[in-house]
C-alpha cells in the first residue's frame, strides 16, 4: 500500500532530490506499523531507512519526527521497545508490533485504502462517467 | 480506550525524568552512530558522514525537545510551572498576599456559608418515590365559602383563610377515594399535632402527624425497623398503634431494638409501638419536625383541640395528596376532581356552600406547593443570597483594584518577558494562574469562616424561635462543589482586567524608566480610569448593602418601640391542657380557679388570671360573626378571646366604658360540659377551646365585652353598651339544624369597653376584639403578674401545679417580654445579619479605596516631593490625597444610592414603619460611608505629607 502511495507520487513528480514530499500528517503511524509487520523488530534507524527505501527515496523524512510517533505509538499501546544488540553489534532499542497495533494495522489499512479509493474516483474523469 | 492508556502513560512520564531522558539519548546516540557509519560505507569522510546524519535528524536537541512534548503533558507542565512562579510572587509581598486572601476568605466564606444553607433549606427534593406523580389538592372559591372550623398546618405556605387553601374536610378525601380511575392513591394527613407523653421517663410533648393508613405506602417510605402503619390500623376500633420518626428513636429510645412492642402514653392513651419509619424520611413538608406517626382513626381517643367532629364537612383539617394513575395527565385529574368537589360541596346529602362561591380544586405537584418552614426561611435567605452575592463581588473589585496597582510595580518585569518572547497569551495565563491561585487561598479560608458561620447563622435562628433550626448542615460535595467553582469564577472575574492590562505595555520606556514616573501619560490616567471605576463600584455596592441593612435595622426599632396596648413587663405565662388529660367541664373551670388561688397566694405573685389564648403568642381564634345593625350576610370574621375572672385589670388593659367580667357573666354563659356531654353522644369529643357555642341556658345573652377598634368600626358616635351579635350563621340554617336553633336565641350583649391592645403579632394593625366570658373544657394560659423577674417563679409555679395534678404539663412557658421577642426572631435575624453584612461590605470597600489611595501616593512620591519642594504646605498635599478620595466615595455613594431606590422596594415586605425609599436611612448611610471613607484616605494622606522633598527627589 505504501508502494501505491508513492506510486502515485511518482505519476506527477520526476524523482529529484528537491521535488521530494514530506510525510503526509498521520501516515507516518501507519508506516511505522506496516514496516514493522514485514519486518519484524526493528531499531528507529532501521526504520527510517526501511521507510525511505519502501518509497523508492521519494519520501524526506526528519528522522527527528520518527522518534515522537514511536513513542507515541508505544504510549498508545500499538508497539513495545526493548533494549537489544544490532547486526553490527551495536546496543540499539528495538520496536516491535503488539497484537493492538497489529489489529490497529489492519483498521487503518481498510480506512486509508476506502480514502484512496474514493480520491481516486473523484480525480478520474472516467470514473466519474461510468 | 487508546487515547486514555496513552493520557495515563503521559501523566507516568512527568515522573522519573532523569532515567527517561537518558534512555532517549542513548536511543539517539546509538541512532547516530548508525547512520554515520552507513555513510562512511557510502565512502564519505567520518566528519561529513557526521554532518550528514545530524542534518537529516534534524538536531539532537530538537529531536530531544518534541520527544520530551509528546512524553509528559506539556500544558499540565506548564500550569505546574505557573503555580510554582505565582507561590513566588506572593510570597514576595506578604501583605498583599494577605490583605487579597482575606478579602477574598470573606466573600467567598460569606456565600458557602449562605449557600449551605439556601441547599439545605431550598433545594433539596421531597423525599418519596417518583414525587412527581404525586399531586396536592388545593381548593380555590370566592369570598365567604368557608365556615365552621379551618386548621391549617403552614405545609402550603398560606397567609390566613381566605379564598384558597389546602385543608379539606374527611368527607371529601372519600369522594377522592372514589376516582380510581385517576389515581391509584389519595392520602391525607394533619399536624403534627402536640400530644402529652408519658411511659418513657419523665412526661413530655411529642409532635404527632395524623395520617391516613395507607399514607407510607403511597409515598413509597419503608420502615427501618418493624413496619410502617397500614390498612389494619384505618378503622376506629383498631388496636392504637404508632410509628416513630428515625430521629425520635435515636434520640428519645437510643435507637434501642426493643422498642417494638412497647407501650407509650399519648395524652393518657395506651399507644403499642409497631415500626421507626426509613432514615431518610423525616417530614414531608421542609423542616416540620415530626416524632411519630398515627392514624386518623385514633383522633377521637386523643381529644386533640382542632380534632372535634372530623368526620363532618364543618370541619376542614386534612392536607390532601394523591399518587396520579400511569397515563394519568394533571390535567385530567384535576377536572374530574375539581367536578367531584363542586358537587360534593354544593349538592352533597349536606350542602356546604351555595353555587356563586365557585368551589374548584386545583392539583400540583407536591413538590411546587409543600413548603412548610420553607416559606418563612426562603425570604430571610434570599436577602441573605443577594446581601453576600455583592458582598463577593465587592471583594472582587477589591482584590481587582489591588492587582491593579501590584500590575504597575511589575510593569518591568512584564516587560522583560514580552522582550524575551513571551506571548501575550502566556502572560494573561501566568497572571491568571495567579489570581485563581489568591481565589482558591481565599477558598480554603473561606471555606473555614463558612463552617463557623453557618453554626453561628442557625444557633441565630434557633435561639430565636422555640421550634429550633429544623435542618443539619454538614458539608459535602455539593457544597465544595460550589465553593470550587466560586473560587475559579472569582479568581477570573477580578484577575482578568488586570491581567489583560498588564500585557498592554509599551517595551521601552517601561523598561528604561521606573514605576514611579512622573503623572501625565495617557497609559496611567487609563490605569487610574480603571481603578477610580472599581473603588466607585465597591463604594456603590456597599452603600447598597448598609441601606437595606439600614432599613431593616430601623424595622426592628419600630416594632421595639411599638406600645402593645397593655403593661407586658413582668408578666410569666403558661399552657395547660387538662382536656387532653380526660378532665370535663366543671372539672376543668374547678382546676382553673383552684390554681389561680393557689397561685395567687405564692410570694412574689401580685395578681393571676387566665385566658384562652395569650396576647401576642402569634395565635388567634377567628369566627364568623353577625353584628347588630350589619348586613346579615356574610358576617364578619371576629377576633376573639376569652378572659377569665380578673383578666384586664392583671394585664393593665383600661376599662373604657361599662364594666369587665363580674361573677354573674360567668355562671351565665354557656357552659362547655353540656356541649361536652352532647357531642359525646355522636362523636367523644368536646369541642374546640374557649365558650361552648352550644347553648345551656337558651334566650339568656352572653356578656361580652368589647374593644374601642369595634366600637369605632360597628357602632361610632353611638353607645355600644346594650348592642348584640351572633356568632356563626344567623344563616345557619346551611350549618346543620341542630345549631340554628339555640344559635338563634344564643346572642352576645355588649357590656364594656376595653382600651385597644395588639392581638396577635405587633405587626398587625389593631383589629375589632370580642372578649367573652372564659368558660373552657379544655386549656388554656394563665398569666401571672410578678413583683420582680418572672422567671425566678418557674420551678415555684411547677410545683403548685404538679401538687394540684402530678401528670398535669405545663407548656410554653415563658415570659410576656421573651413571648414579643419570639415574635420579632425573624425581623431580629434579617438585622443582625444584614448589618453584620453591612459592615462587612463598608470595610472590604474601604480596603479598596485604601489601597488604591496608598498605591496613589506611592507612584507619586516624587510629584508630591516636586510639589513641597517648590512651596506647597502640608494642608495642600492632605487635600490633594483626601480630596481625590472623597471625590471618588460621594460618587460611589451617589451611584450606590440611585441603585438602592430602584431595588429597596423588594425589601418592602420585611419593612414596619419605614419607608423602602426612606431617605433618612439613605441619607445616614451616604454621611456614615463619607466619614468612613474619610478615615481611609488619612492614613495614605499623612504618608504622603510627612513625604521629605529631600527624600523623594533622590529617590530614585
């Protein structure tokens, strides 16, 4: 669904560095949440990058945002964090998803995909002819 | 349920602060090294790849700061911060920190204290199940429908018997009955009632409410013990049983469980405990005190005074009320009732009225109609209501004008913080944590003053009156409710004009120059504008408060000073009741006359002599009566007593014309036992108190004699002695045939005239008086003149009394003076705490202009030192300071009393003898503020001229 997201993204902009978009308000959860679910735990900078690949680099983040909505993720109950040892052996605190943000998840992917859906049929002309 | 978990994981995170900001950054830490050693791998140097990764967080500290927001709850964080800076700020200046809290403690003190009680007293509901199915009858006529006997108990609040009412006759609440169709219930109740009782400890008076068997299961009230009364007490030959009140068995039983079954003395019946009704049901008009319950049926065996003849139509008694059917609307109900009442009571089997009277009966929700002592309280309370409501916002503008003058000594300090980037908005909110933070200060003090007040407030009105303060106030939720919720609504009201100017400051030269600058900028006239407005307001309010104060104060004098047409001084009164106790018609005049000797004989006792009523006790006994060259119809409604053997002459009331009561009058005038022993026959009782009606000797007049307001209003510029009336209905043929005849050839002959005194309340304007011979059944008082303080005799003249009959209780006893006093209780409360809100609206407005006169002559130190350094005396600085605060003191007084004149006439009713627009108070209270206000200027104005030139030039 992201890959939709930035697909569209992709339609209407040359992907140079300057025409980047910011996160759309109240994305960045859903994203945090998806990522985690294909990837399993995960470390906040793991995240950021995971995130940024997923849209082919279309995306800016301020990775100095990502941390706010973990936490408030996490307050929410969606997440957990534990203290762990990275790949390279690092100490770094891990994120992983919660059976509520897994069910959070879901809710918000069947919203965002009923949203898309409706935009989408009001920008296609077509659509609007059938 | 996501959004409160993540509230309450915040509210966590204000705690442990230090541990969880070094979690974020190591998190950060670790975040950093990531990255920067990605783009290492990338190929870029490590200081770039630093760079890189610190651009693309954004800051570390800036990261830091939004995670910290989101963390804890930044608002609560800041109020926090804001409580803590305004505890510093007051705690810098102690004085005015302690000036504004008590100010404030009293204002708010003043209107929890009134408010506990006005809660009590007002709103709270009556307490039965589903009260507004339950309705009230109230009938409604023209003038002249009634006749023959009318009991009212005060439960609708109604003045007198006129042209509405709630007390209905027995035949009537069976015709109720009868509309099933309507209601699933009628109930109907009287009292309570003072009955004698003995069998627990020494004999006392208890009050008994007379109630129809199915009158706890109508209200929906269980028993808290045994059972309440139901339909096997309702017939007359039932087993006598009663139902105590909740607070009668704790007080009077100690709550003890043996109580059930055992057998108490009501007027010398044997009465069997049977139940204690629920807690929560004491009464069920506001504030009646009622010890027990018992049924209609036991009326009979009691000989209660007003309960002769209840089963018949003359005789109206019952409070009615009936549970509506489901479905049922009011106003069905009440035109079936209204019709049933009209036909019963104008072609019933004996008609009572004729058709143009217009009977009707109109039903309300009980809630709306019982008020009981509610009626009496409510207007004392909501003067009370209104007096402190401008005692608060007196203290309001009191404590606005200080913040006021403080806001200009901080003038540099506003401006510091706007310099550094404060908002506005942060500021008015910082200087209304402020001021909310003084209102609830003042709270919590005010919260004591109000305990103590409300105790001080009730014993006021307890000590005043013999039935005591029906309510317990305690504090409870409610009332911190309220309290809280003043606090908050004060702190705001007086802080936010302050608080909105503050922010209004012109950066530079507030910052360059001091708070004592020289006068003339636009900005301190509008300062100035502002506080002369609030000191003219305060003033105005509190010369509102002292005029009604005033007003009711000189409403006391007047009935002090009223003359009550007879010597009152040293004169003991009692009651005795020897008709409850079984004694019968020559039985009673015999116990009379024997204490009356005996009493006569103790020392210290000049002259004794009894009556049915005494004068002045509020009582009065009222008749229909026909006088001789009147209109026979409708009669005049007569206020009578009668006097026993010596009565004038005891009470120093002058012999005008004719003579008083000799031997003869009384032998000759119709003797009750006859009555007695005839009404015996339907019906055990005697009737009411006072002279048989029942004709022993037909044809031979009854010797009356008369005041001088009767002689002026029946018979001026004639000789009244010889003229004759007729009590009742000459008409009374509609009144029942066993009357008309001996009423008929029943006359009264006047044979004196006596000087006017006041009847029933000093209030009253004296009224025509009929005294008649005193030959009783049942009770009456007795009057003793003493030669030194009549209470010195109590415990002598109980001993006389228990020697002639030891069961015999003496009630309301007391003296003739503590009699008037007891009268004047509510006009006596209303002037104490009316002036005591007086003063204390004068000395908060004063506090006002004090400190707006002090902060005056502090930021013009300097002016006033220019001044006496180029020639002005002292006299002239006095007069500059004075002036300014007289100026501003008559105008509020002119305002205040403009204000008074509109609203004085709500107070009206309360007044005796004065005028509501009476412009001696008004002007009283105008000089006595001017003076006052006088005061207040000196002291800031002797500051100002003991101001060394030297001194106040250097002074900056």
């Amino acid at each position: 669904m992201n890959h939709n997201t930035s697909g569209k993204a992709n339609d209407r902009t040359n992907s140079k560095a300057e025409d980047k978009r910011d996160v759309q308000q109240g994305t960045l959860a859903l994203m945090i949440l998806k990522t985690l679910e294909s990837m399993g735990p995960l470390h906040g900078y793991g995240i950021a990058r995971r995130i940024e690949q997923t849209s082919d680099n279309l995306l800016s983040l301020n990775y100095g945002t990502l941390y706010p909505a973990l936490l408030k993720l996490e307050q929410e109950g969606c997440i957990a964090s534990e203290w762990g040892v990275s790949d390279n052996n690092r100490k770094a605190k891990y994120y992983k998803l919660t059976r509520a943000g897994r069910k959070q998840l879901q809710r918000e992917t069947r919203e965002w995909e009923q949203t898309a859906a409706i935009v989408a049929r009001f920008l296609s002309p077509e659509g609007e002819n059938s | 349920m996501k959004s409160l978990r993540a509230l309450l994981v915040r509210l966590a995170g204000l705690f442990n602060k230090g541990k969880r900001d070094r979690d974020l950054a190591a998190e950060l830490e670790s975040h950093l090294q990531m990255h920067i050693e990605e783009n290492v791998r990338r190929g870029m140097t490590p200081a770039e790849a630093r760079r890189q990764a610190l651009i693309k967080l954004g800051g570390v500290e800036q990261a830091k700061e939004q995670y910290r927001a989101r963390r804890g709850l930044p608002a609560l964080e800041t109020l926090a911060q804001d409580i803590r800076y305004g505890l510093r700020m007051l705690r810098k200046s102690p004085g005015f920190t302690a000036v504004a809290i008590l100010t404030l403690a009293l204002g708010i003190g003043a209107n929890t204290a009134i408010f506990s009680l006005i809660d009590r007293v007002m709103l709270r509901p009556i307490p039965v199940r589903d009260a507004n199915q339950l309705v009230i009858f109230q009938w409604k006529a023209h003038k002249g429908f009634l006749n023959g006997e009318y009991s009212a108990f005060n439960d609708c609040g109604e003045r007198g018997v006129g042209t509405t009412g709630c007390s209905f006759p027995l035949p009537i609440v069976s015709k109720m009955h009868a509309l099933t169709d309507m209601f699933s219930s009628v109930i109907a109740c009287a009292g309570p009632a003072d009955l004698d009782l003995s069998g627990n400890g020494p004999p006392s008076i208890v009050q008994g409410e007379i109630v129809s068997a199915d009158y706890f299961s109508t209200l929906g009230v269980g028993a808290a013990l045994g059972r309440t009364l139901g339909p096997s007490d309702e017939s007359f030959s039932a087993d006598p049983v009663v139902v105590l009140s909740y607070g009668y068995w704790q007080s009077a039983f100690g709550g003890s469980h043996s109580v059930l079954g055992h057998t108490i003395l009501l007027n010398n019946v044997p009465f069997t405990i049977v139940g204690v009704a629920d807690r929560s049901f004491t009464n069920l008009s506001p504030g009646k005190r009622q010890d027990l319950w018992l049924t209609i049926a036991m009326m009979p065996r009691l000989k209660i005074s007003w309960g002769s003849n209840i089963g018949s139509m003359e005789n109206w008694w019952l409070l009615m009320m009936a549970r509506l059917k489901p479905g049922v609307s009011l106003e069905q109900a009440q035109t079936a009732a209204s019709l049933t009442f009209r036909n019963e009571v104008l072609y019933g089997t004996k008609p009572y009225a004729k058709a143009t009277v217009d009977p009707k009966v109109v039903l309300t929700r009980v809630g709306d109609v019982l008020i009981g002592r509610r009626g009496a309280l409510s207007t004392i309370l909501s003067l009370l209501a209104a007096s402190v409501g401008i005692i608060l916002l007196i203290a309001c503008a009191t404590v606005a004008g200080l913040l006021l003058s403080r806001a200009a000594t901080r003038q540099k300090e506003m401006a510091v913080r706007l310099t550094l980037g404060a908002s506005h908005g942060t500021i008015v909110r910082q200087l209304l944590t402020e001021s909310v933070l003084l209102s609830f200060l003042g709270g919590v003090l005010g919260i004591a003053f109000a305990y103590w007040g409300v105790h001080a407030i009730t014993v006021l009105i307890a000590g005043g009156s013999s039935q005591g303060f029906p309510y317990v106030i305690a504090p409870d939720w409610r009332i911190l409710a309220f309290t809280l919720g003043i606090c908050v609504v004060t702190g705001i009201v007086f802080g936010l004009a302050p608080a909105f100017r503050s922010t209004r400051v012109d950066l530079t030269p507030a910052l360059k120059e001091s708070a004592s600058t020289l006068p003339g900028s636009g900005r301190r006239a509008g300062r100035f504008r502002l506080g002369s407005a609030l000191v003219i307001a305060q003033v105005a309010l509190s010369v509102v408060v002292l005029i009604g104060a005033g007003l009711l104060v000189r409403t006391l004098e007047n009935l002090r000073s009223i003359r009550p047409g007879f010597d009152v001084n040293n004169i003991l009164l009692f009651e005795i009741n020897p008709g409850r106790l079984g004694y019968r018609g020559a039985q009673v005049r015999n116990l009379f006359s024997e204490l009356r000797d005996r009493l006569a004989a103790l020392p210290g006792v000049k002259s004794v002599s009894y009556s049915s009523d005494a004068l002045l006790s509020g009582g009065e006994w009222d008749e229909t009566v026909h006088v001789e060259g009147q209109p026979a119809e409708p009669g005049v409604q007569m206020n009578l007593l009668a006097a026993g053997p010596g009565f004038f002459e005891n009470m120093h009331i002058p012999l005008v014309e004719g003579r008083t009561f000799n031997g003869t009058d009384f032998e000759q005038a119709p003797q009750d036992d006859a009555a007695a022993e005839k009404s015996a026959k339907q019906n055990p009782l005697p009737l009411a108190a006072g002279l048989g009606v029942d004709a022993a000797k037909p044809g031979a007049p009854v010797n009356v004699l008369v005041n001088e307001a009767f002689v002026r209003q029946y018979f001026p510029n004639q000789n009244p002695l010889g003229k004759r009336m007729v009590e009742g209905g000459s008409s009374s043929k509609a009144t029942g045939e066993a009357w008309g005849a001996d009423m008929k050839s029943q006359h009264w002959q006047i044979v004196g005239v006596v000087a006017d005194t006041k009847y029933d309340t000093l209030r009253h304007e004296i009224q025509p008086v009929v005294y008649l011979p005193f030959t009783s059944s049942y009770g009456g008082y007795f009057e003793l003149r003493t030669t030194a303080d009549p209470r010195a005799l109590i415990s002598a003249v109980r001993d006389v009394a228990r020697k002639v009959d030891d069961k015999l209780p003496l009630t309301s006893v007391t003296t003739q003076t503590q009699e008037i006093d007891e009268l004047m209780s509510q006009e006596r409360l209303v002037a104490k705490l009316s002036g005591f809100f007086g003063v204390l609206a004068l000395v908060l407005a004063c506090i006002g202009l004090y400190g707006l006169l002090s902060y005056e002559v502090s930021r013009r130190t300097r002016e006033i030192g220019i001044r006496m350094a180029i020639g002005a005396q002292q006299r002239d600085v006095l007069r500059l300071v004075v002036g300014e605060g007289i100026v501003l003191a008559i105008a509020g007084a002119a305002v205040g009393i403009g204000v008074a004149l509109g609203v004085t006439r709500y107070l009206a009713s309360m007044l005796y003898g004065v005028h509501a627009n009476d412009p001696v108070t008004m002007i009283a209270v105008a000089v006595l503020l001017v003076l006052v206000a006088l005061v207040a200027c000196y002291i800031p104005a002797r500051r100002a001229m003991r101001t060394d030139p030297m001194v106040a030039l250097r002074y900056e």
